[in-house]
C-alpha cells in the first residue's frame, strides 16, 4: 500500500512539475498579399500598411516587404513558428501568413 501510495504521489509531482514548465506565448500573425501588409498581435486589430509599386515588385510577389517586418520583430523576441501561403490560378503565390509567437514575460 505505501509503494502506490508513493507511485502515485511520484507521478502527480512530476505531472504538476510539467505543466509548471511549459511555455506560455504571446501570438501574431503577419501577412502580405499583393501591396498590403498586415499584423495583429494578440488578436488585436490589424494593422495595415499598403506597399507601393516598388515595393511589390514587377510581377506582384516580392515578399521583402513582409519579411523586413519579421526581421525587425525578432528583435523585440519574435519567432515563425509556422506559415501558410495561397497560390493564384496561374501557380504563382498569392499571399503568405506568418505565424509568430514570443515568450510571456514572467
């Protein structure tokens, strides 16, 4: 009876331990389809920037743009976790999301 009384007691401290461990996250996106560029963080409202015809690019998918964003966010402690992108009928790319995530300050 003490050795599953102990088991048992072993296996909720290493449950509770786990759970205290795992990371918390902030979450973003930010996405690029033709000239506009958008961000949310934390599900609030997105915030819009239109590129101009430079910036896109002759043939409309120059994705610069949107990844110069990402560079300057990873300075503030963002991270791509995951990304997603749209293909238009002639096979080229529509549009690209970027998923971002950034540990809580605890």
């Amino acid at each position: 009876m003490k050795a599953k009384n102990l088991l048992m007691m072993t296996l909720f401290l290493f449950l509770g331990i786990g759970l205290m461990a795992q990371e918390k996250y902030e979450q973003g996106v930010i996405m690029q389809s033709g000239n506009i560029v958008a961000i949310s963080i934390e599900g609030k409202e997105f915030q819009v920037v239109k590129l101009s015809k430079q910036e896109v690019g002759a043939v409309g998918v120059d994705f610069s743009a949107v990844l110069n964003q990402i560079a300057k966010l990873r300075i503030e402690g963002w991270e791509v976790w995951n990304s997603n992108s749209t293909w238009n009928s002639t096979g080229g790319i529509n549009s690209i999301t970027y998923f971002l995530r950034r540990k809580l300050k605890q």
